[in-house]
C-alpha cells in the first residue's frame, strides 16, 4: 500500500494571492481538465464522462496510461479522485483547509495500491518514493495553484 501526504501554503510570499474560492476553482477546473495543469504532452485526453451533483467521472490517459476516475466533490474543501480502473487502485485528496493560525493551506494525500503489482513490491516501493520526492506530489500541488494563479491572471478561472 502506498500512502503520500504533503501539504503547502496556498498563499507564500511574493505571490498573487488566491481566495479559498479561487483556489477551489483550480481545483475544480484540474479535476475537469487535467491537460491544463500538467505538463504539456503528460495527459492526452480528459473527458467528463458523467456529471451529477457533487460529482464526476472522467476519463483520460496520463503518462501513456487509459483511466476512468470517480471525482467527488466537497465544496471549497476536497476534491478525492477515485480509481476506478487505471494503473492505480485506492483515492487521490486534494483538500483546501486552514491551519491553527488560519493560514490557508492545500494537502495531498492518497491510498493507493497499484493493480496487478505485489503489494508492498518493488514498483510500490518505487512509486511511494516518486510521490514522497521533490518531483512528486509536493511538486503538484505548486505546480497546481501557479497554473491557478496564471489562469486567473488570464481572466480563465
């Protein structure tokens, strides 16, 4: 089993700063379209497949990988995409919360496992330390709430 967490100030210095809103329009965006947030040529294709009310399913292919996600929604809160079918099993959080001094923050964190591998293998081993790395999720989630910023500025968010 893979377990992950990090967690970053939506709002560090010298950097445009994000409302709670507006950080959960990013993130309701990414869970949207995918394509827009990572890196150009790492998602191909992201589809909404279904939508209800505090939920979607898409699918896409990331990193040459078919996936079908069940993303739920808790307003201005959490964005938990569940694998559905794909390389991964287990949920992905994205959670906007404020801390004790009520410094706005956003959290990753997952359970997963990956299908067909032998739990606690060598490939889970080596994608628990590509997650916990400086290019993993701590990574992401910068790389999530720049993009925010930059399509803000755009007047796209």
């Amino acid at each position: 089993m893979i377990y992950s967490t990090a967690t970053v100030p939506v709002n560090p210095e010298n950097e445009l700063p994000l409302t709670r809103a507006q950080a959960w329009a990013g993130l309701v965006l990414k869970a949207r379209d995918a394509r827009l947030f990572l890196p150009p040529g790492l998602c191909t294709r992201c589809e909404v497949v279904e939508e209800g009310r505090d939920h979607i399913v898409r699918e896409a292919t990331i990193g040459g990988k078919d996936l079908r996600e069940i993303i739920a929604f808790e307003h201005e809160t959490k964005v938990s995409f569940f694998q559905a079918s794909g390389p991964r099993e287990g949920v992905i959080v994205n959670e906007l919360f404020g801390d004790a001094d009520g410094v706005l923050q956003l959290r990753f964190y997952c359970y997963l496992g990956l299908r067909g591998k032998a739990p606690g293998g060598a490939e889970e081993q080596a994608e628990q330390a590509l997650m916990d790395s400086d290019q993993g999720y701590r990574a992401a989630l910068l790389s999530t709430l720049k993009r925010t910023r930059e399509l803000l500025a755009a007047g796209r968010l």
